[in-house]
C-alpha cells in the first residue's frame, strides 16, 4: 500500500492529432522531454508509456510521416520527411490535460 502512495502515476500518452503544419500530442500530466533535430528529422523522447501508432500528415504539400514507439528511455516521436525538416515544440496544460504542439517546416 505504501509503495503505490509514493510511486508517481506514470504519464500516459492519449492521442495524437494531425495539423495543416504538425502535431498536437495529448498526455495525462507534463512529461519529462527531450528533443533534437537530427540530419533533417525531429526526434521527441518522452518519460511516459502509451501505445506505438503512426501516421502522415502534408507539408506543403509533400508527405511527411511520424511515428511514436517505445523504447528503453520512453517512448520516443520521430517525424521524418524526403526533405529537411526544422521544427519547434511548445506545451501547455489545458483541459486538465498536457497539449504539446509540434511546429514544422522545410
């Protein structure tokens, strides 16, 4: 009984909703996060569990496709495109919930 007094909840991730320019990613609570531009891509590592899913959204009217996966530090969101992608990422909470929209761009 304790243990679960003091062990957090973890954070889970509810959905992902797809935008004319990015990604709107729903979760319980703010996760911890960390996020890199890598050789084009964007890559968003989360402290929280949830289900693997991808997509595709349009870009200027080219595809660009995302995927979110676990791995060993959390699950992880990759947005890769035939192109370079620049983005940005900015949370708020709202609705009792943690909205993080993801930015892109070439």
């Amino acid at each position: 009984m304790i243990g679960r007094l003091t062990t957090p909840v973890p954070v889970e991730l509810q959905q992902v909703d797809v935008l004319a320019n990015g990604l709107v990613v729903w979760f319980s609570a703010e996760p911890k996060l960390h996020g890199e531009l890598v050789d084009g891509s964007l890559g968003l590592l989360f402290d929280a569990k949830g289900k693997p899913q991808n997509g595709q959204l349009m870009l200027n009217g080219k595809h660009v496709n995302w995927r979110v996966r676990d791995t060993d530090g959390g699950l992880l969101l990759t947005v890769v495109a035939a192109r370079a992608l620049q983005g940005d990422w900015a949370g708020a909470p709202q609705d009792g919930r943690w909205r993080l929209q993801v930015s892109l761009r070439e």
